[in-house]
C-alpha cells in the first residue's frame, strides 16, 4: 500500500535511519526489565495529551444525506474489504474471506472473529447486516446498489445486491460502505431508526462535536488492541477551517499540529503551490500519489470540441511538465490516463506527449486559428485557476483563443449543466478505493457528471464495471486507456496526491499515516 | 455662487487652472496622470501581462523584471501597468455612471420636492444605514452566482450603491440653489424648468460634484481592490491589483515582492485621488473669509 | 479738544488679506485718534471695514491678514508687541463687546463666561469673579438667577447686556463695542443706547446705525470701502455733513427722506473710492484725495481743497 | 425631552423597513433556486425535480414576493432569522458566536484610535499649517489611503516573518490581537484625526472664539474650554456613530487575520453563498447603525445645552 514512489532517497534514508535508531534502542532497553518501566513512564510524557488537525470539510457526525464526513468514515468505520491499488485486489478487513453466488448478485463475506466495537459491543453479522439496511435505507450509493442483507451465522452474512456486477465488490471498499453498530441508531438497530452518533471498529471514537467548529475524538482501545500499538494522544481535535489559506496560516501560527487534504480527494486540499514554501519554512511534508488525475474535459458534444483533431490540438499543446512547475514539481505530470500504479496502465503504454510542432501544423492543416474557447473553472479550486491560466497560455501557440472564466460554484454549476462551455478543469479517479467508483460516475454513459463517453469507451467502461475476472477487466481497461487516448477524450494534467502538513513537532510513521490512499492518523503525536 | 453659466465657466476655469497653485492638487493630479499614462501605455512600456514563462517563477524584483516575476512567471510590472488600465477604467465608468445616475435623481427630487422628495430621503436614509461596503459584498455574491462577467458584476454591484452619495448631494444643492433669489426672479419671470436646470442649477453643482467624483474615485479604486483581495473581485487572468494581492499573501514568506506592488500601487493611486479631490475642494469650494 | 490726551492713535493703517488668487486690502491708510473719555462711533456700511479695524487693534484678525502702519496704544505700538503682551492688554486694558449673534459660547454658562476676564486678569478664583460679575448683571438689570443659564437661553438683547458687564467687568482703558445693536428691535436698541449712556468710558463703537450713533457719540468717524473719509464731532456730522458720502448716508435715513445713494459701476478705481457714485466728482477726483482738515473736522475730499 | 425621543424613534421606523426591504429583495436578486441550493448543499445529492418542489411549498417560495416579505418580517420579529444554507445552524447563533470577536477587535481599535486621534488632532489643529500639522495631515492622508489589507499584511511580513515576534493569525491570545488592532487603528485613527482637526478648526473660525481672545485668554485656554468643549459634541458623535459600522471597517482586517468576527462571517457565507446569513448580517448591521444613531441623539440631547432646553426658549 505505501507508495514508495514519492518518498524522496533522502526521506527514506531518514525513516531507515529513524529505524534502526528505533530498533536498536528498543532491543538495548529490552535487555534491562527495570528500565522498561522507566521508558513507558519516559513516554507517557513525550507526547502532548492532545493533537489539533486543522481540516477543510466538516464531519457531519449528526450524519447527512451521504451520512457522516469522510473523515470519520475512515477513522471510526471499518469496511468489510480494502482495495489494494497496485495488485488490483480485494483485500480482507473486517471480512476474512469472501465467496461470489448467483453470478455475483450476492455475496457472502465471512467475518473475522473477535472484533469489538468502540463500545465494547461485539462485531457480528448482525451488526454487518444492520449496516447494510441502513446504507439502503438512508444512503443514494445503498439504495442503488443493496437489495439485503441475511445472517448465516453469528460470522457469516450474505449480502444480496441489486445487479450482477464486479462494482459491487468494488463498492464494499468505498468509504460509505462503513460498518457500524446498531446502537449508532436509536432505537437500536432500526435501520429506519434516528441516527446518533457513528460507533465503529476503527481506531477513533466520538467524544464532542460542533457542527462546522470542530470534532473531538479518543483512542478506540479495542482497535490499538488488536492492532498491538499505542496511542501518542489522548485527544484528537479536528479544527475546521475552511478556507485552505487560512488552514495554511492556521498550522504557521501553530494553532494547529498539522493540516491534512480532505480524504476525498479533488477538493478542500492544502494549495500544491504551498507544499514546497512550507517545506523550505520548515514543515513536514508528507504525501502519498494517488489514482487521482487532473484533467481538461471537453464538451465534447459541442463545436469546436466535437472534433477529435481539434481535441488533440489541445492534447499536443499542453506542456504538463510545466503545469507541475506551478507546484514546485510537488506532483507529477500526467503522461498516462492514471498513475503507472493503476491496473493496465503500464501495459496499455499509451503516452500522452506535449508536441507544439505537430500541435501546429494540425493547426493549420484545420485553419483552426483564432478559434475562440471558454474554458470555466471553479473559484474554490485556486490551484486550477493557476493551471487553467497556464493552458491559456499554452493553447494560445496554436491560435485557441481561450476565454477563462473562474466562476463562483452556482454560476458554474450553471454553465455546466446547460452546456454554455467548452472546456473546463475537472479530475477523474480518485482515492485508491474509489477507482472503479468513479471510473463508473465519470466514464459510464449512465451517469450524471461524466467527463467523456463515447459509444467505444462507453461500452469498455460497462464491461470494466461487471467484469469479476481480474486479468479479463485489465484487458478491457487496457483497451479503454487506448480508446479516451485514440478519441482524446479528456486531456490528463498531472496526477494529485494526498498530504499531510505538519509542524517539527509532529511524530509520524509514514507507513502508518499511509496506511490507505487517505490519511489516517491513528500513529501521530506532538512531541512536547 | 454664479448667476450665470458664462459667468460660471470664467470663474471656474480660472480656478481649474489653479490647480497647480495648489500643492496637494498638484501632486494629486501627478500621481493620477502618471498611473494613466501607465495604463495607457502599458502595451508599450511593458511585456504581456499574460505570457507565463514557468522557468522564471518567483523571481525577486530585477533589471529584467523590475518587480520581479509572480507564481505563474508573470512580470509583475506588465500586470501593474495592465492593472492600471483596469483600474482607473473601473473607477472611472463606476464613478461617472453613479454620478448621472445620482445626480439625475438627486436633482430631481430636490428641485420637486413632495413625495419623490420624502421618498428619495427614505432610500437614502437606508442606504446611509447599511454600509456600502457590505452590501457591495452582498451583490457581487448574489451577482456573480448568475453572471459569468465578473467586470459587469462589480460595475453593477458598485453603482448600485454608489449612486446614493450623489444623490445626496446633488439634492442638497438643488435644494439650497432653488430657494434662492435669482432663481425665484427667473421663475417668476415664466422660465421653464430646463432653462433654470441648465442655466443655473448644474453651473452651481458642477464643482461640488467634480470634488466629489474624485474623492469618490479613489474610493471606489479601494473598494474594486478590496473585492479583489477577497477574491470577489476580477477574476483571473484579467490583472487586477487587489487579485493580484489576494495571490501574493500565498507567498509572503518565498516571494513578499507579489503582495508588496500591488498594494503599493492601490495605495498610491487612492492616494493620488484623494490628494486631488482635496486640494480641487480647497480651491474651487473656499469658503469666503470672513471680516 | 485738542488738548486731550489720546488714548489710542491709529497712524497710517493697511490691513491686506492674503489670498491665493489675490490679495485683498481692507482697510487702507486708516488716521484715527481716540481721546480719553470719549465715545468714537465709526460708522458705515457693513464690508466697509470697522469691524476688521478693531480686531486689527487686538490683532485678533485671521492669520492671512497683514496689518501696516501703526496703532499706538499709551505710548506702545500695539503691532509690536509679542503675543502674551497682547494678551495683557486685551480684556484687561482694551476690552471687546462683541456682536451680539453668536459671540457667547454656546456650551459655557453666561456667568462663567463673563466672569472669565476676571479671574483670569485678576487672579482671582472662580467664584469670586462670579460674584462680581453678578453685581455687574445686577446693574445693568440680568437677573441673577440666570446667570447659570446658557446663551440660546437668552434673549438678544439680555445678550448684548452680557457682553456689556463681560467688557466692563476689567474696569478697562478703552472699549471697543462691534455692532451693538445688530439684530434687535427698536424698543431693545433704546434699552442698550440707555445702557451705553451709563458707561462711563473710552469706547470706539463700531456701528452702521446712525440714530444710534447720534445718541450716544461724541466724535463720529465714517469709513467707506476700507478708507476713512471724515472724522467730525456728533454735532457737527448730523448738522452739516462734508463728504458726499456721508450726505449720502443721512440723506438715505428714513426721516431724511429715504434717497438711496446712487450705485456704482466699478468696483476697483483709483483716485477718490467714492468717485464712481459720486454726483461732484470731477477730474481731480481721479488722484486720492489726503485727509484734510476742515474747522476741526477731517475730510477726505477735494471740494474741500 | 421625552416627546423628542418619541419623535426620533417613530422617524427610525421608515429606515428599518428599508433595511430590511433591501435584506430581503437581496435573496430575491438571486438567480438559483433557494430550494434546490439547499437541498444540494445539504445532501451532497442533486436532488429530484418533486422534492425540489415539496420543499419550494414547504419553505413558502412559491408565495407572490410581497406575501414572502411579509411572512418573513414576521418571522425576523419574532426572533427567526432561519437557517444556515451550508450547515443547517440557525443563523442567530453563527452571529453571535462571532459577535464577541468582532467587538472585541472594533473596542481595542476603537479606543486606541480615539485616543490617540483627539490628541493628534488637536495638536493639528493648534499648530494649524505649521510642520507639526503638516507631518499629522500626511499621516493621516496616507492613513485613508492605504488599504488595511496591505498594510495588515506588510505588518505580517514584518512582525511574523522577518522578526518573527508576533503571531500572523489566531484568536484568543493578547499578542494575536495586536497586529489586527494595530491595522485597523492605522485608518480609524486617520479618519478621525482628520475629523477631529476639521471639527476644531470649523469651531476656531466662530464668533465666540474672537470673544474669547479677546478676553486675553492664552490660546490653550481658549482651545481647550471654549473650542474643544464645543467641538467635542459633534467628535462624539462621529465617534460613536462608527460603532454602528463596526463590522465594515473589520471586513477587510479580519479577512487578512483570518479573525472570527462578523466581517469574516460575511466573506464566508457570500464566498458560499450561504444568503440567510449575508440577509441576516445586513439587517444587523443596519438596525444597529440605526439604533446606536437613535441612541447617540439621545445622548446629544442629554449633553448639549442648546437641545437639552430646546423646547424652552428659542
């Protein structure tokens, strides 16, 4: 899961370094008993009682439409399964084993014995089950995709879905898929039951909450139980501050330990063009490339863009290799459709290339020059104003004449949705968990906010979507990442990644915070 | 006051002229003239304000980029001097539009008085209570949900308040001219109301309302810049000084020569309006001494 | 009469208004003496300059004003003193009542700003100088339990009979009453030439009122456009009046028959200032006319030459 | 006195409706759909066309504008000035958690500023057009002319990141409110020396001050009693009219200090177009201008003389 990648050499020779230094003092104090004592007492103290994060997005811990924030999501629920990226597998969590019936319409998940919830009820089926009707009951992702739910037994649960498709498998990983315990509903366990607060597996339980202000949480013993470690904090505060130069100001003036990017990617994010200035200011900097790609998307309906030469006009002109500079190179370029990571990208080996002389003499083989072209970007994403600015810049060499128009969300909701647009700055993937997600909500003809579809890519991404067999859907995926390519169906610009910014103080273990693609801070401490 | 507008445009123009009697007014008007001719001949002092060379980011103020370059590799120069233009534009068609949109009402209610009068007053009671600034915030927010033209916005959102202060004056003078005597001599006489309007009442406003305009100016360059820094302003890549700020305070520790330029510039382009709209007041609105 | 000893001679004064645009001169080659005892009313129309002629005695005049010349005040040139010699002089030795309109200050008790001469002269405390000035309210008829009332209080008339004990209170050398009767009715203007009879004092009073002047002065000087144009004795000036100005001024009284003096086409000549509305004016009148000395009267005229 | 006071209150009445007229034609003026907005906003979930409509009938949006106004001045009355679009909070509790911080701000500033702009302006005034004045009047030129938030943040780059002895941002601690305070004071103080100097000099220029000089009184005293005591009553007003702004001059302040007072609220809720909010601060803002202003009339009344036995004898 950890994303060797974008450590640096000299990062990891630190965490090597830190490593041994670790391993050797333990191993020497291992030798004297008495001294034991001595070092637990020395690390009570090491460590503040509390860690403050200052984060963008509230966590809506009286629950929501998509119900609680991804935060708590992540941090008080577990799932039944996890998503490992680099193997394109399903991997156990809660459930130890999982077996497909009825061509996959259900499945039935075996679940791992002596799991406790943060009450110190038991994990069981029932509780799976309870879960389930919920998520039917109160969530659009439930509803659409759960039919019920039946107990075998006190360890085994049969989870019937509403298609026969791979997504379904793919979606247990999907943050809303949490499961929690029936007594988060009162009464208990009525899924049509008022919601609480969220009681879950996971290493963090609620202990405060203001609506927009903060979130207040405490160590899960039960989790660091089973997990052999221990806690570095005896709080852990949640500042919300939403206003991402804010936050950034927040953790310089040492309000709080760290800032941490929304775990859903794409949005509420520490600003890419600070990572490098906060680093040289002494922060750390911590981040874990993720499936996230940062893209033009075309109306491609719509002249000029209806045209696949002109789109790859627009392909061909933009230096991505330039794009990142904006970032201090703190991301990469996107060259393929997704991180080399992501399932068939390697083998697909489709290369997006940054070509103005070709992009030119397209140009004016189309006598495309002068053509004018709105591009709208959304006002909260400062980091795609610079971007979308650059490209102006860039498509310019080739006579496009782009009209940027940075526009508040309803505004740009609205040119949106009536198609009064050409171009705009959009991203496709997301977190690890997320691929096949929202490979569905963007590639799928089906779906509302989709970036391109056509009926060749279309039909590969249904096939994507219900395909079980592993080396059968690389083979689709492969040919998909050729299809968008060919077609030039949107344009990649650089793959985003998820950080972490905190102050000296801060003890993390990379791995840990890592753990998945979204960060999970279950490790840190603030030293004193 | 004057009788007349010939006698008014002697009177006057002799003392426009005495602008550069006038110290304050005559550094007023250098700044001003220095920024506009900075605006307008920014395509040709300077590089384009759009060109990003991404090598050249955050670079420090330099021979080759006198103010040195912003995160997009921008000279930072270009976008001053462009700047410019989009500034004094803004608060020259702002100013000028509130101005015959104000001033048209104010004298209107002023010289009928009755009802239009009373509720006239009311409005500008009202708007007198609500800071303008807010609500100038308000209506750009609710502006800029619909409309994708951010220029259009702000010029709307500001008229909409602005044309109150002149309002306010312009129906003072009205008020106070028409109870005057030559004015009741003319209208006794049988003059129309546009003979009195053009002959007598715009030749007495005209001076008190050209300070104001400048005054007003230069507020309204702080206004358009503070909707800039909160990012409700221009919206990029039109430059624009307080946008330009508003990206600039990202770099205070790397790069403090983004934020430090364009403030400069606010500040001394408000400056330059008021130093002018102060010394225009002292010259061409002296109060008689008295003994 | 030329024996008495003067009080205050004024030799040979211009007092001039710097401006931006041009430099105004308000009072020009002004010769004036006062002699002890007697009451000078300098009369004439308002802009003529009276008002600012006393001020630039207590060079209490705005900054832009320049005065020339001299004004001789016991022996001392008053525009050569330093400010706290002056402020020595003012209301301790040559004491103002101002116009009645607006001189009190709205936000002090009439009490305390009358005493305030008193105990700021006098070193006295506060209360003894109120109760002081209480006996002088008392003389000239202010009840006494109004002087904890403040000005808007009052009446015009109770107003200028404030300002009256405030310029008394010091037991001053000179007088200078600007414009005592402006704003009052005919039965308030006969209460204050009663008042003024009652002072027993070396006062300059300023005034464009002629019936008043005739009550109450000894000398009248009349100023015309900043210049004086004849000094004659009371008597004299209300019987045969030399300088067709000031025909003009009695002739335009109501019981005189109301003729207004003709008006003016120029504003700025030189030569004699009244030439242009003048009905004797001739070729001579095109230089300045000195002030000559007819019988014991002045007169700035070349009919008299 | 008491008939006067009935007098000001009954002529605020007329302001009030405007105030809250333009408060609420504001959300009139805006585009979207209330409804959707809140639904989406609230859910995450673009939602179906009916319950869109169920919920345009439930919250009253399909009522003609005038019945909508009205039926909302009756809930503003009765103290319900609704919800939150963004976080479902009621509106009342965001402004009054905010309320404290940006009193806080505006007294410091306020007081700072009072202080050191009575005794600037009258050392202008006293030294009119000579250096001293000079050196006052530029400074307090380039006060109205330079934006808080350059000056906010060329204070940051000073303070927090070249010497790096005073927090850029935060609340709560006396060293966060000094850079703030200090920034704001800069133009408040400006606009009020200026109006203090002004106010001075308009009383040196009355009749009573020549009257006064003419007493021989040394000029401190004729300033101090005569000039200051009546120039003090329109300072006073102006000072505390600007209480009814307190919100505005701090807009910009609190926005480069990231201070959680009113003016941020503001940005925030336009920025996400949260519009009870933005509706709710105008009204408040605007009553309080109104009322501080019916209040300071009062005050006057009490301390000025020439009102105080206005009915009696003018």
């Amino acid at each position: 899961m950890i994303e060797e990648k974008s450590i640096t050499r000299r990062e990891f020779m630190k965490y090597v370094a830190v490593g041994c230094a670790v391993a050797m003092g333990t191993s020497f104090l291992g030798c004297m008993k008495k001294e034991d004592v001595v070092k637990q007492e020395i690390q009570k103290n090491i460590y503040r009682d509390e860690f403050i994060l200052g984060y963008g997005k509230d966590h809506k811990l009286k629950g929501g439409k998509w119900g609680i924030g991804f935060f708590p999501k992540t941090h008080i629920l577990e799932r039944l399964v996890e998503y490992d990226l680099k193997r394109d597998e399903y991997i156990p969590s809660l459930a130890e084993k999982w077996v497909l019936e009825n061509d996959g319409k259900a499945i039935v998940f075996e679940l791992k014995k002596g799991i406790k919830f943060s009450d110190g009820e038991e994990f069981n089926a029932e509780a799976v089950k309870f879960s389930v009707e919920w998520l039917k009951q109160n969530h659009p992702l439930g509803k659409e995709t759960f039919e019920g739910a039946e107990v075998i037994d006190e360890h085994t649960v049969l989870i019937n879905y509403k298609e026969a498709k791979f997504l379904n498998l793919a979606k247990m990983a999907e943050f809303h898929m949490g499961i929690m315990s029936p007594n988060s509903v009162s009464p208990a366990g009525d899924p049509k039951g008022k919601f609480v607060y969220p009681i879950g597996t996971g290493p963090f339980k609620v202990v405060d909450y203001k609506e927009e202000q903060y979130a207040v949480y405490e160590p899960n013993p039960y989790w660091y139980e089973r997990m052999g470690i221990k806690p570095k904090f005896k709080r852990f505060i949640v500042k919300i501050i939403k206003d991402e130069d804010t936050r950034v100001m927040a953790l310089r003036s040492g309000e709080v330990d760290a800032i941490s990017d929304y775990s859903h990617g794409g949005s509420d994010y520490t600003p890419r063009n600070m990572l490098d200035v906060l680093k040289r200011e002494g922060f750390k900097v911590y981040k874990r490339i993720i499936p996230l790609t940062w893209i033009v998307a075309f109306n491609y309906e719509k002249e000029p863009f209806n045209d696949v030469k002109i789109r790859e006009i627009v392909d061909l002109s933009v230096n991505r290799d330039e794009i990142v500079k904006i970032f201090d190179n703190q991301v990469l370029p996107a060259k393929t459709l997704f991180i080399e990571e992501a399932p068939g990208i390697r083998e697909a080996n489709r290369i997006y290339k940054y070509d103005p002389e070709v992009a030119r003499a397209l140009a004016e083989e189309l006598g495309i020059k002068g053509t004018k072209a709105s591009m709208i970007i959304e006002r909260e994403q400062g980091d795609q104003i610079l971007v979308g600015q650059l490209i102006q810049q860039q498509l310019k060499n080739v006579g496009i004449d782009v009209e940027l128009n940075v526009l508040e969300s309803g505004a740009y909701k609205e040119r949106r949705d009536s198609g009064d647009y050409d171009m705009r700055i959009y991203y496709i993937g997301g977190t690890d968990r997320r691929f096949y997600l929202r490979m569905f909500w963007r590639f799928h003809p089906k779906t509302k906010w989709k970036v391109y579809v056509s009926e060749r890519t279309g039909e590969l991404c249904d096939r994507i979507l219900t395909e079980y067999d592993k080396n059968k859907r690389k083979h689709y995926l492969i040919e998909f990442y050729k299809a968008v390519y060919e077609e030039h169906g949107v344009v990649p610009l650089y793959f985003d990644i998820m950080t972490v910014v905190a102050s000296q103080k801060v003890d993390v273990e990379y791995g840990e915070l890592f753990r998945y693609a979204e960060p999970m801070f279950h490790s840190v401490g603030v030293r004193i | 006051m004057f009788k007349t507008f010939s006698e008014f445009s002697k009177t006057n123009f002799k003392k426009i002229g005495v602008i550069f009697l006038n110290k304050t007014a005559f550094i007023g008007f250098i700044i001003i003239l220095t920024i506009t001719l900075m605006g307008i001949l920014a395509p040709l002092i300077a590089c384009d304000p759009y060109e990003a060379d991404i090598s050249e980011r955050l670079q420090p103020p330099s021979l080759k980029h006198l103010f040195g370059t912003d995160e997009l590799g921008r000279d930072i120069f270009a976008r001053i001097a462009h700047g410019a233009k989009t500034t004094l534009l803004l608060a020259l068609t702002i100013s000028l539009l509130s101005m015959i949109i104000g001033s048209i009402i104010g004298a209107i209610s002023g010289y009928y008085g009755g009802k239009i009068d009373d509720l006239l007053g009311r409005i500008i009671d009202t708007f007198l209570a609500i800071p303008e600034f807010v609500l100038n915030i308000a209506l750009v927010g609710v502006l800029s949900a619909a409309y994708s033209d951010s220029i259009l916005n702000i010029v709307v959102a500001i008229v909409l308040t602005n044309w109150v202060t002149y309002a306010r004056v312009t129906r003072g003078i009205v008020m106070s001219i028409k109870e005057r005597e030559f004015i009741l001599c003319t209208k006794a006489l049988g003059a129309g109301d546009s003979w009195i309007l053009f002959k007598h009442i715009i030749p007495n406003a005209i001076s008190p309302i050209i300070v104001l305009a400048t005054l007003n100016m230069g507020s309204v360059v702080m206004t358009v810049a503070s909707l800039g820094f909160l990012g409700l302003g221009i919206q990029p890549p039109t430059p624009e000084w307080g946008q330009m700020l508003n990206s600039g305070k990202n770099y205070i520790t790397t790069a403090p020569w983004i934020m430090f330029f364009p403030g400069f510039f606010i500040a001394i382009s408000i400056l330059g309006f008021n130093m002018l709209g102060e010394g225009l007041r002292d010259v061409l609105e002296k109060r008689n001494i008295k003994y | 009469m030329s024996l008495k000893k003067e009080i205050l001679s004024i030799e040979d004064l211009r007092v001039v208004f710097k401006n931006p645009f041009k430099n105004v001169a308000a009072v020009k080659d002004v010769d004036l003496k006062i002699y002890e005892g007697e009451k000078l009313a300098l009369i004439g129309e308002s802009g003529s300059g009276k008002s600012i002629l006393a001020l630039s005695v207590l060079r209490l005049l705005p900054k832009n004003a320049e005065s020339s010349g001299k004004i001789i005040f016991k022996g001392k040139n008053l525009l050569e003193l330093n400010e706290s010699e002056m402020r020595e002089i003012r209301g301790k030795q040559i004491a103002l009542i101002p116009q009645n309109q607006a001189s009190l200050n709205p936000v002090l008790t009439v009490g305390f700003q009358a005493s305030e001469p008193i105990f700021h002269h006098f070193k006295v405390n506060k209360k003894v100088a109120f109760d002081k000035i209480l006996k002088l309210f008392k003389f000239f008829k202010i009840p006494e339990n109004r002087a904890k009332e403040y000005p808007h209080q009052f009446s015009g008339g109770m107003r200028q009979r404030v300002l009256v004990s405030m310029g008394l209170s010091t037991n001053p050398d000179l007088i200078l009453a600007d414009e005592p009767t402006k704003g009052l009715d005919f039965t308030k203007k006969n209460k204050i030439i009663e008042i003024f009879n009652k002072i027993n004092k070396t006062s300059l009073i300023i005034t464009h009122d002629l019936h008043f002047a005739q009550k109450i002065s000894d000398r009248i000087a009349v100023m015309y456009r900043g210049e004086i144009v004849e000094i004659s004795s009371s008597k004299d000036f209300f019987c045969s009046p030399l300088h067709p100005y000031s025909r003009g001024l009695l002739n335009s009284l109501p019981s005189r028959g109301l003729k207004p003096i003709k008006e003016g086409r120029r504003k700025y000549i030189k030569g004699c200032i009244f030439r242009d509305r003048c009905d004797f004016s001739y070729k001579r009148c095109r230089i300045k006319p000195p002030l000559l000395n007819v019988n014991s009267s002045f007169v700035r005229c070349w009919l008299y030459d | 006195m008491i008939e006067y006071i009935i007098r000001r209150i009954i002529q605020i009445v007329p302001t009030l409706f405007g105030i809250s007229f333009i408060s609420f034609s504001l959300l009139m003026l805006f585009p979207g759909d209330p409804a959707e907005i809140i639904i989406t906003t609230s859910s995450g979930y673009e939602p179906a066309k009916e319950i869109i409509e169920e919920y345009r009938r439930e919250i009253g949006l399909d009522e003609p504008f005038i019945v909508q106004y009205i039926n909302w001045l009756k809930k503003i009355i009765s103290g319900d000035f609704g919800v939150s679009w963004t976080t479902g909070e009621p509106v009342l509790d965001m402004i009054a958690e905010r309320f404290p911080a940006s009193l806080q701000l505006f007294f410091a500033t306020f007081l700072i500023s009072a202080v050191f702009s009575l005794i600037l302006g009258i050392i202008s005034a006293l030294y009119k057009d000579r250096a001293l004045d000079s050196i006052i009047r530029i400074f307090s030129l380039l006060g109205i002319s330079i934006p808080s938030f350059w000056l906010g943040l060329i204070l940051i780059w000073i303070f927090s990141v070249k010497l790096r002895i005073l927090p850029a941002f935060g609340y709560g601690n006396i060293e966060h409110i000094i850079l703030p305070v200090l920034t704001w004071s800069f133009s408040f103080m400006a606009i009020k020396t200026r109006f203090v100097r002004a106010s001075l000099l308009k009383e040196l220029s009355e009749e009573y001050i020549i009257t006064a000089r003419a007493k021989g009184l040394p000029e401190k005293v004729v300033i101090i009693r005569h000039a200051l005591r009546n120039a003090l009553i329109p300072i006073i007003t102006y000072f505390s009219l600007s209480m009814g702004h307190l919100i505005v001059g701090s807009i910009m302040v609190e926005s480069v200090f990231s201070w959680p007072g009113l003016g941020s609220l503001l940005v925030e809720s336009t920025i996400k177009r949260d519009f009870p909010v933005v509706q709710a601060l105008i009204l408040f803002v605007g009553v309080l201008f109104v009322i501080t202003n019916l209040l300071i009339d009062i005050l006057y009344a009490i301390i000025d003389p020439r009102i105080r036995y206005g009915g009696k004898n003018v």
